[in-house]
C-alpha cells in the first residue's frame, strides 16, 4: 500500500519539459518583469507586482514569493496573497521542508498535480489542489521560491511549469539588480553621512559637544537602537563613560563615569583592538557588568576601538533591540565612525593644547616685553647715576668727625653704591645667557615652528609652502627666540588672511664683503599692511587689532638685533606682505 501512494505520488510530481514551441505567454510577461527596474525602485514593492503579475499569467487562485534568509538559512514568506493558516510562514520553512523547501534545497522547479497525493505538501490554503514552485536562482546564488496554487486538480500543466522557471529567472535577475540598487544608494546615502559627520565632528573644538555628536549620528546612521561612547585611561586602567544616545525616552540611571577595565565588556574591543560583537547581551554571563547602560530593550552589541596610530582612545558601541548578527558592511561602517572620532578627538585635544600653548606665548610675550621695557629703564638709570656718583666723589667735602653731615654723605654713597648694583642686576638679567646658544639648522627651526601651529594653519585654511635649501643654513643662536619671532609672523600672516591664503618660507644665503648672513622670506597672501604705518611697525605699542598688544615685531627686531642680525618689511601691497630676516652664519 505504501509502495503504491509513493508511486501514486511519483506520478503526479514532474519536472521541466522541454516545450517544442515558445509559450505565447512568455514574451508579455517577460517584457513586464524586467520593466519593473525602471519603474519601481523598492525591493518588496517590486516583488508584490513580480507576485501579481505571475498570478495574472497563470490565473492561480493564491501564490506567494519566499526568500532565504542567509542569517537563519530558512526560507521566509516575502509576499503572499494569502494570510497563513497556522505560524509556519512567520518561522519559515528550512530547505527541503515541503514543496518549496524541497525545490530550493534540490534547485529544481516541481509540478504537483494533486496535492492530497503528495506527502510533502503542508497545508496553507484548505482550498488548494494542485500547486507548482520554482527556484529563484542568479547564477549559483539561491535567492528564494515561487509559488502558485490552484484550487483545480490539474490546474497546471508542464508548459506552465516551464515558464513558471524561466520567469522566475527574470524574476531574480530583477530583484537583484534592484538590491543593488538599493544597496549602492543606501551606500551612497552612508558615504554622504559620513563626509557630513566627519566636517561636523572636526569643527567641534569642545569634547562633550563632539561626543554627544558622534554617538547621535552613529546612532541614526547604523539605525541601531543606541550608541554609547567610553574614553580608556591607560594609565589607571579604567574606562570613563563619556555619552548615550538612545531611543529610548530616558535611561535611569547610566553606568558611573569612571568604570575598573576589569569589569566591563567592551574591555575585549580594547585587549584586542579589534571589534568584537555579542548576539545577546541578555544572558546571565554578562548580567554582572558594569558598562552596559540599564536599558532593558538591548540586545545584541558591537564594540568598535576608537584607535590613533595604534593607540587606544576609548570604544564605540553599538546596541540593537533585538538578537542581531552583525554583518561586514555594519562593521565597516561602524569602524570608519570610529575612525572620524578618533581624529576628531585628537585634534580637540591637540587644539587644547594649541590654544593652551597661545595662551603661554602671550604671558610669555609680556614678560618679555617687561624684562626689556625693565632693561631699557636701567640702561637710562645707569647714566645719570654714574653722573651722580662722579660728581659726589668729586665734591671732595670732609666734614668733622661728630658733624652730622658725614654721616649723610656716607649714607648717600652707600645708596648710589646700591642703586648702581640693582641696576646692574636688572641689565645682567635682561641679557640672554650665551650658554643657551647653540648651532642650529635654520630649516630645522623652520620645520619645528611649523610643527607647532600645523593645526592652527589648517583651521584658518591656510596652506604653507617650505622647501628647505639644498645646503643646510647653520646659525648660531637661541632656538627659543627664533621660534618666537617665527610664531610672531606667522601668527601675524594668519590675522591677515581671515578667508584663507597662503604662506611662502623661502630661504637662501647672501654675502656681505666677508660675512655670510641666511636670509629667509616669510611672505603671505594676505591684505597688507597700512600705507601709512609701514615705516613704524617695529615700534612697540602699535597695532592694528584691538586685542593686539603691538609688541610682536618690536620683540622680534631685538631678538634678531641681539643676534647680530634684522628683520626688515620687505614688500606689503593688498596682494599680501614679505618679511625678510637675516642672520650671520656660524664659523
């Protein structure tokens, strides 16, 4: 008996002829197919009319469209013109499980005449006599199943299985085109987000508001439930909880601040350096951690390394609400993040560092400027002093032992005597210590300097042009004053290129009779110096910015006069300024 349902059911299973003559239907509704890459652009709307317009062909009385779900490797009802029975549909059927299952797993389009007489068929329609299923294939890649009922035993014959297959293989090559479509856009949308996450993050100067911006985008463009950012502390060995953006309306209480790296989950991105995903972090092994945000929705977690030229900065996390496994594209994506934050956090703190480093130079600046405005009063002190002293020694006056006026002029003595020792002091001190001068290369200092206010030049648009001579230039002098004059001018060229523009360093050597001096050119593109304030801009005081202090110049000319050399304005016009320095070359 069983022998004889399975030949029964044998019988009514076929699978594709080979038709003598084209199907008149075929022609039509392949034309209508791949039409649709043109006319609708959204995967799941298109498969609903891919669905229509096969019931249409084959007048079927309901149908459906199953794609293999690569994450869970079964098959799930994409569209149906039917509402299952029972929650099959929902779970999905593995390959091999029923008609269509047994088509996807053998990749073969199967004919069931009766379906009371097949032992694989599972029931969705009571109504349902005869059914028919193909393979949807693009090449080797199994994409998913076709299939159409009829309420007739018999309602399908072979020629309409033939066709059923070579529509279905339009109907793959359509869906994929439009899944590449999708994806490139989606692609495209990802990369715009991304240029605009990255110029947003690196305008951001203060830490907190680059924080709170890049969990935000993070978050909306992965499309996760929330996104948390920690900062490592090497040093301590702990993380620091740094900010949270979630969908969620509100987190009651968030982990503290300062987290021991022994106790939270995304220490692994940080041993590793790399990321590492968790499907759930529900499960009891990770309920005692303590970095994971109180959200009872989270589910599965990516933690992503913020790294700096190998060094770890801190981790980026990435939660969703519900069991996900994370693909390559969301890893990529999420890596690139955590690539912008990571520059972006160095250069936030490198810009702390700069303004720090302004802030220095000022207070340095003004002390400067009083140690030698304090010099040039002692110098002035000292001549009318000796003056003093010459002519109280010349007086020659000699007064009796107990007269008090003896007692008066020894005094006066002892204070000349002192007030020439204070002012000595004062000029000995104003003077650099010659053990502080040392052979330098001149394009060293240069490139030195340039270090030091890369970030600012970048800010300001500015771009800078150096290329040292073919001979070193080697100068005996105080690196730290020549930094300082170099700071001067190029701190100068960027107030006067508000937009942008561009500084040139040229330097060179000239001879004068026997001496031989380098010589460097600062020029810049910017709006120039006053025509009428040319002839004093190395006088102290005198500025053109109301927060300027006018003393640059006038403290870059001493410092090159104390070295035996000068600076001199060697060319201004609206077109941009040239300074020239030059210094006497070392023996």
């Amino acid at each position: 008996m069983a022998n004889s349902r399975l030949s029964r059911s044998a019988s009514q299973v076929s699978g594709i002829p080979n038709p003598v003559s084209p199907d008149p239907r075929a022609i039509p509704a392949l034309y209508r197919l791949s039409s649709l890459v043109g006319r609708d652009e959204d995967p799941h709307s298109a498969l609903t009319l891919i669905l229509n317009e096969l019931v249409t062909t084959f007048k079927a009385d309901a149908g459906s469209i199953s794609l293999l779900n690569p994450s869970t490797d079964r098959l799930e009802t994409e569209v149906s013109t039917e509402t299952p029975v029972d929650g099959d549909g929902d779970l999905g059927l593995k390959p091999g499980h029923g008609i269509t299952g047994w088509c996807v797993l053998n990749g073969r389009a199967v004919l069931v005449r009766d379906v009371a007489e097949e032992p694989r068929y599972i029931a969705v329609r009571a109504s349902a006599r005869c059914e028919m299923a193909a393979p949807m294939r693009d090449g080797d890649q199994m994409l998913g199943v076709i299939d159409l009922e009829c309420d007739r035993v018999g309602g399908f014959d072979e020629a309409d299985l033939a066709l059923l297959q070579q529509l279905a293989d339009e109907a793959a090559r359509v869906m994929q085109r439009l899944w590449q479509l999708a994806h490139l856009r989606g692609k495209a949308r990802q990369l715009e987000a991304l240029i605009s996450t990255g110029q947003s993050l690196v305008s951001k100067l203060e830490q907190q508001e680059l924080f709170d911006t890049l969990t935000r985008d993070a978050r909306a463009m992965t499309q996760t439930h929330a996104c948390a950012l920690y900062l490592y502390d090497g040093g301590n060995g702990t993380i620091r909880f740094v900010s949270l953006a979630s969908e969620s309306e509100s987190v009651l209480a968030l982990p503290a601040p300062e987290l021991p790296l022994d106790s939270c989950l995304v220490a692994a991105a940080i041993h590793t350096r790399r990321q590492v995903a968790f499907n759930n972090i529900l499960s009891p092994e990770f309920s005692e951690l303590a970095d994971i945000p109180p959200d009872e929705k989270l589910r599965s977690l990516l933690a992503t390394p913020v790294l700096y030229e190998g060094e770890v900065l801190g981790v980026l996390a990435m939660f969703t609400n519900h069991v996900h496994r994370f693909d390559n594209d969301e890893k990529r994506l999420c890596a690139a993040l955590a690539s912008l934050g990571a520059v972006a956090l160095q250069n936030a703190r490198l810009y702390a560092r700069v303004f720090k480093s302004e802030d220095s130079l000022r207070k340095n600046e003004r002390l400067t400027t009083l140690g030698l405005l304090a010099a040039e009063i002692a110098h002035e002190i000292r001549n009318p002093l000796t003056v003093l002293k010459l002519l109280h020694g010349g007086i020659g006056l000699d007064f009796p032992e107990n007269d008090p006026r003896r007692t008066d002029m020894r005094v006066i003595r002892e204070k000349l005597d002192q007030l020439e020792a204070i002012v000595s002091r004062v000029l000995n001190f104003a003077k650099a210590p010659s053990s502080l001068h040392s052979r330098w290369s001149l394009a060293d200092i240069i490139e030195d300097t340039l270090v030091l206010v890369r970030l600012k030049l970048t800010q300001s648009k500015i771009h800078v042009r150096f290329d040292p001579p073919p001979l070193p230039l080697i100068v005996e002098a105080h690196k730290g004053q020549l930094q300082q004059v170099l700071l001067n001018l190029i701190i100068n060229a960027t107030h006067a290129m508000p937009d942008g523009g561009t500084i040139t360093l040229t330097a060179s050597s000239e001879e004068r009779g026997p001496a031989h001096y380098a010589r460097l050119d600062l020029a810049d593109t910017g709006s120039g110096i006053p025509a009428e304030i040319r002839d004093r801009i190395f006088d102290s005081f005198l500025s053109t910015r109301p927060d300027g202090t006018g003393l640059g110049l006038a403290i870059a000319k001493r410092i090159l006069i104390s070295h035996h050399g000068d600076i001199i304005l060697l060319h201004s016009s609206p077109e941009g300024t040239t300074m020239r320095l030059t210094l006497p070359l070392a023996r």
